[in-house]
C-alpha cells in the first residue's frame, strides 16, 4: 500500500488556519451571547430586589416619621409639664398655708 502524499501550500494552509479561527470566533459568539443573557437576567434580578427593598425602605420612613409625628399627641410636652408642676407646687403651698391658719 502506497501512501500517497498531499502536498500542502501556504495558501492551503491559511485557508485551514482561517477556517479554526472562524470556528473559535463563532464559539466565542456564542459564549459571550450566553454570558450576556446571564448577565442581563442577573441585573434584572439586582433591580428588582433594590426596587424592593427601596419600597420597603420608604414604607419603613413613612411609619417612623408618622411614629414620631404622633409622640405628641400621647406625651406632654417638657416645658408644659414643667409650667403645670411649677402650678401645682404654687397650690400646694396656698392650701398649706390655708390648713395651717
């Protein structure tokens, strides 16, 4: 059996190495398109969760400010309970001074 030897030309050759860098050139294609739609769904998944976390957030503010908006309305105020103490003491002293005659 004679083997018969083809010979291969520098043209024959660029053509070859052409033909693997096209394929590697598709496979990253097709790699960087897959690592895209990866990536894109990723974000997607980040913005939802930050939009659902700034709603939290804001719902959260709004009941603390609403909280402390509201203090008042369940406390009195220092200076107020400062003037009714102030007051009372006064009538304290008057009703003494009055048992005491």
């Amino acid at each position: 059996m004679k083997k018969s030897k083809k010979l291969v030309t520098t043209d024959d050759l660029a053509i070859i190495v052409a033909k693997g860098f096209d394929d590697v050139k598709k496979e990253f294609k097709t790699e960087l398109n897959s690592f895209k739609g990866e990536t894109e769904n990723n974000f997607k998944k980040v913005r939802n969760d930050l939009d659902s976390f700034k709603v939290e957030t804001e719902d959260n503010f709004r009941k603390v400010r609403n909280d402390i908006l509201n203090v008042g309305d369940r406390f009195v105020p220092r200076h107020e309970f400062d003037s009714f103490l102030t007051r009372f003491h006064r009538l304290e002293q008057k009703v003494d001074a009055k048992i005491a005659k």
